[in-house]
C-alpha cells in the first residue's frame, strides 16, 4: 500500500486532488480540506501530483523530483500536431545502415507515456537488431506456414492466401534480403504482455504509434507488420522459440524500424470518414 499524505501548511484546500480520483476515492474532503481516505486502492496514476497547484502531496511510490512541471512553450500546437500526423508514413524500403542502440532505448522510452487501463503499464519490448535473428525469425514462421497449408489449415490466409509454391519462393527469395516481409530493416520491435489483458491490443498499438511519431522526429522510419504478427499469433510456440517471450505472455505488436531510404516530401489525401450524431 502507498503512503501517501498531505501537507497541510501549504494545501490551500482546493479539492483538486479529491476531485480527479474520484474513480477510487483515494482521496476525500472534509471541512478542512482533502484527507487520505483509503490509500490502498491507489493506482499510482499520479493525476493528483499532476494537478495539485502547490505540491502539498507527498507520494511515496511517485517522488515529486520525477514529476518535472509542464512547459506550455514546449507543447506543439494544434498546427504542428497535424502536420506531424499528416506526415507520419510507413516505411518499407531502407537504407543498410544500423539504428544505435541508445536511439532505439529513447524510442521506446516514448511509449511509455500512453492511456492504460488500470495505469497497468504493461508492454515491454523484444528488440532484433541482428539479421541473423531476423531471419531465423522470418524463416521459422514462413515454415510454419507451408506446414499448416500444407496440412491443410489455411495460415497462409495472412499473406494473402499464397500457395506452397509462392511460399516455397518466398521463402527462397525473401530470406536473402527479409523483402516482402521486412523490407530489409535492420531493427525488428516486437511490444509483448502477458495474456489475457483486457484492451492489451489497444494499449500496444497506443505504444507503437508514439514510436512511429517519435521515430520520424529521429530521421527514423517504422512499418507495423500485421502479417508475421497475426503469424506468430497462429503459432505462439515461436514466440518462445524464436522470440524468447515467456509462455505466459504474447506478443501484440511488431513494427520494423530503421533509416529509411527516402524521404516524403508532400503530404497525400485521406478519405474523408462519415459521421452520425445520435443514430439511435
């Protein structure tokens, strides 16, 4: 349980802290201000750090030293946010050039900072900078592949329905440069959990899409690769084998990364989406 307390001299009673944790009533008022009610069923979401206008909340679980004030001059405006949207691509050609692993650290420091369910914090990262374990990785899944359809299980559905012989090719041809499927990227991120979370999906394509924008910031480029991931969904025992993902945890996210070998230079439209008001 947190230990979590007020600081009375400089609290000006707003109720600010009772008011945003309202879901689990950590906190509570009372005629002279906010009391800690029932600490035990902090989240450690850390809204009432964040909001409290005086710093009168000592958390020991969140040190106020690792909550730097927000600078309204660092945020984008709504301009700068779109253009960095529209911007966003995926990439699928690169250049034969490694990422530095310290760059790769910072990006996945970025997702860290996504909506969770429950503040769980879950995802944690399989980072493939080796193109000896990229290949096995490709390799392993493309045999599996031409097993299943071969018995007649149909995995091949997630690579557009190819037959042995396409696969046989594949396997062949894009093994030699991980084209196709890899679109020879020197770094493979795979964001995994463990099973069974509700909205884990959700969460990890959060994380992914705050690499995708940070990566673009960093002259980097990504691609999610649904294929191999929905893959290495059809055949979990290669997470473990190839990934090294323990058994009671699952991959939800596979991106590609790496400098890209061109740059986009105008941004392209996007269909515009229909929208109902109240329909029923």
């Amino acid at each position: 349980m947190a230990m979590i307390s007020i600081n009375r001299d400089s609290c000006i009673q707003c109720g600010a802290c009772a008011d945003i944790c309202y879901a689990r009533d950590v906190f509570g008022m009372k005629e002279d201000g906010p009391h800690v009610i029932h600490p035990e069923k902090c989240r450690l979401c850390g809204h009432c750090l964040a909001v409290c206008t005086t710093d009168s909340i000592n958390h020991e679980e969140i040190p106020l030293q690792e909550c730097p004030l927000i600078d309204p001059k660092q945020l984008p405006s709504l301009e700068m946010l779109l253009t960095a949207f529209r911007a966003r691509r995926s990439y699928r050609r690169y250049q034969a050039r490694q990422v530095p692993r310290k760059l790769i650290q910072d990006l996945i420091f970025c997702s860290r900072y996504i909506p969770t369910g429950e503040n769980r914090q879950f995802l944690d990262w399989i980072v493939l900078d080796n193109e000896h374990n990229i290949i096995k990785l490709l390799q392993r899944t493309l045999d599996e592949v031409r097993l299943s359809t071969k018995e007649g299980r149909d995995a091949s559905k997630f690579l557009g329905g190819l037959s042995i012989e396409e696969i046989d090719r594949f396997i062949e041809e894009g093994l030699q440069k991980k084209k196709r499927f890899f679109f020879n990227a020197p770094v493979i991120l795979a964001g995994f959990c463990d099973k069974g979370f509700v909205c884990a999906r959700e969460e990890a394509t959060y994380a992914a899409y705050n690499i995708t924008l940070a990566a673009e910031r960093m002259g980097l480029g990504t691609c999610h690769i649904g294929s191999i991931q929905l893959l290495l969904e059809e055949f979990p025992h290669l997470q473990h084998e190839v990934l090294g993902i323990p058994d009671e945890k699952e991959v939800h996210v596979l991106l590609t990364l790496g400098y890209p070998a061109w740059n986009f230079r105008r941004v392209v439209p996007r269909r515009k989406p229909n929208i109902e008001w109240n329909p029923c």
